[in-house]
C-alpha cells in the first residue's frame, strides 16, 4: 500500500466521509493546531481523530470504505489506520456535562473538559476540533520534537495567550 503525506485533500475525504455517516469527530495534533491556526502550517504525516467511543463501529466501517486497515490496534487507547496516508483515532468517552475522558496505556487516562471541543477552520470549511488549552496540554510531559516547536510556534503567533 503506497502511503503518503496527509493533504488537505485527503483531509476533506475523510471529513466528508464521517459527515455522511452522521459520525462526530473533533481533530487534534497538528491538524487540529492548523483549524485553530486557520491555515495549513506545515507537511503532516497524519490526521488525529477524537470521537464517541459508542461511534466505533462506524469510525471503522467509514474509515475501511475509504482504503484504511488497522495498523497499530491499542483499542480502546488508539487506533492508527493505514491508506492514503494515515488516520489516528482516539476513542473518548462522554460524560453528560460534555467533558470526556480517554484511556491511556497501562491504566492511565486522559481528561478533556467540555470547553475542549470548538470549532476552526480548515480550507475555508468549519470542524470540530480541540482547543488551544487542550493543545497545549497535549504537548506537555514529553521530549518535544522539531514538529511540536513548530505547532506550539504556530499556536502562539496565531492564538497569543489563548
């Protein structure tokens, strides 16, 4: 299977593919940051997904219609799929306030509040995405590579002191 960059092209065909399914999803790494950011910053590898994990079995189905397999199976962590490019999800569990938590590896677990879910832009069109807080806290408690400078560079210039 021949796998290349994640374009904004590709990034439309998945997001026009969940939007048919009726499936939510709320983008983060370094797409997310370009959605806030309002413009594509930088090459990406791949395209990171939050959603419902009661939506799994469409997340599944819509993204095997479009030419994606499982690669890296860590449900209920993550999944990476494999295609075009690459797709990332990561499965996060509801509560009614509208904050979510998601499982991390070994027992640990991530918490998203309810003001981590907004709306930016990508190629002119409005998605769901996840907030510059939410970002920022994301690309926190590890060695940061040349690609995350680059985002939190981004997010700063764009969005200063948000």
């Amino acid at each position: 299977m021949d796998t290349g960059p994640m374009t904004i092209e590709l990034v439309h065909v998945a997001l026009d593919s969940f939007d048919r399914a009726g499936v939510a999803v709320w983008i983060g790494g370094g797409w997310g940051i370009d959605a806030l950011v309002g413009r594509q910053t930088r090459e990406h590898r791949d395209l990171d997904l939050m959603y419902r994990i009661d939506d799994d079995p469409q997340i599944r189905e819509v993204l095997s219609a479009t030419g994606y397999v499982a690669e890296t199976d860590w449900w209920p962590v993550r999944v990476e799929f494999r295609g075009p490019s690459y797709v990332d999800v990561h499965p996060l569990d509801f509560a009614p306030d509208g904050s979510a938590t998601q499982a991390g590896l070994d027992g640990a677990r991530f918490e998203y509040p309810a003001s981590a879910f907004v709306h930016g832009t990508i190629d002119g069109r409005r998605v769901g995405c996840l907030s510059a807080e939410q970002q920022r806290l994301f690309h926190s408690g590890y060695e940061l590579r040349e690609i995350d400078h680059a985002d939190l560079a981004a997010l700063a210039s764009a969005l200063p002191g948000r």
